[in-house]
C-alpha cells in the first residue's frame, strides 16, 4: 500500500471519528440532561419530605388535616374509670365536683353525658358556674345540654332567669325552644326577639322571688 493512499484512510477514519463522537456528545446532551435535574430537584438540601398518603388525612377542602389522636371517642368503661376515681377520693364534695366539671371537658359521647350527670347531683347552687357555662355553649353535646337543662329545671326562679334569657336569645341553642315556651308560659305571653321587653320581665320575676324583709 502506497505512503499516499495510508495517509487517506487515516484522514478518513478520523474524519467518521469526529462525526461519531459530535453525533454522541449532542444525544447524550439532550438525553441526560432532564435525569439531571429531576435528581436534583428531589435530593436538593432542605426540601421539605412528603409523607406518605396513609399518614394524612384529607378534610372537606382536600388538604390535609390532623388524624383524630387525642380526640378519639372515650368508651363509657373508660369513663366510668375516671369517674369513679374522682367519686372515690377523700375530697370535699365541692372539689369533686371541680373534678368533675374538668372531667367533662376531656372526655366526649356517653362518657361526657356520664360525666355531667354526676356534674349536677354534686354542684350546689354557689357553684352554679361550673355548669352554666357548658349549658350556655350551644356547641357542647346535645345530650351533655339536655342533662344540664333538666338539672336547671330544678333550680331556684333566681339562678334560672338569666340563663333562660341567654339562652333564648340563641336560636342556635338546642334549648332555643323549649325556653321559650317556658317563658312564655311564665310571661303570660311571647316578647318574640323584643328583648329589652324580656330583659324587664326577667327582672320583675327574679325580683319576685326575692325574699322580703
């Protein structure tokens, strides 16, 4: 083989040899570069992890909202565990019945209409606060309400008269109506949403039960 027809097959092959390595270097630019970014984007430093979806709760907005946890439904067993210690104590039957209201606010369905049961028989009068302010609460359970309001039925015209007209001027309150017609029954008539009308009215009642000197 001629010196001049080796020199052309050399150029040749280098030739071809450039254009692969051109045509190599252009796919693998356009072929590797979004694994690149892919891989950075999910290993990049601070990135918040997501969790996996059994460990989330999607709400009515479809965004993610605490798991129930601590507010899951306490069993009227368990209730009554913790009702029982505190009915067992040697505490004064007032301090009992701080327990008890305290016991009311963590615990939830019988357990708490339980609870509020024994809330009434040991909270007198003097104490009366440890109770008004769940039976005013028109977002405390219906049936936690519906004992407090029977217990209240009991009570002195006095301590009753202003948690009536609380409790008839919100139509929310599950005793809304019943209310009202025990006022209106002791009125002799129905003020309707006239409350500086129900306002005197109370006053005059409550100051009727007032004993005289």
């Amino acid at each position: 083989m001629s010196s001049t027809r080796l020199r052309n097959l050399i150029l040749a092959a280098g030739a071809i040899l450039a254009v692969a390595l051109y045509f190599g270097w252009q796919w693998a630019g356009q072929d590797g570069t979004p694994p690149t970014v892919v891989k950075n984007s999910t290993t990049k430093a601070g990135a918040v992890p997501v969790k996996p979806a059994d460990d989330l709760t999607a709400g009515s907005s479809g965004r993610p909202e605490k798991s129930s946890g601590p507010d899951r439904l306490i069993t009227v067993e368990e209730g009554d565990v913790m009702i029982d210690e505190i009915l067992r104590s040697n505490k004064e039957i007032p301090q009992m019945a701080r327990d008890l209201h305290d016991l009311v606010k963590r615990v939830n369905g019988e357990a708490q209409v339980n609870a509020s049961r024994h809330l009434v028989n040991l909270t007198s009068d003097e104490d009366y606060g440890l109770i008004a302010g769940y039976l005013t609460d028109a977002k405390m359970n219906p049936d936690v309400i519906e004992v407090l309001f029977s217990d209240l039925m009991n009570r002195n015209r006095v301590l009753q008269m202003p948690l009536f007209l609380n409790i008839l001027k919100n139509p929310a309150h599950p005793q809304n109506e019943q209310v009202r017609n025990v006022l209106t029954i002791l009125a002799g008539q129905d003020f309707g949403t006239d409350w500086a009308k129900w306002d005197q009215w109370g006053q005059q009642e409550v100051k009727s039960q007032q004993p005289t000197n």
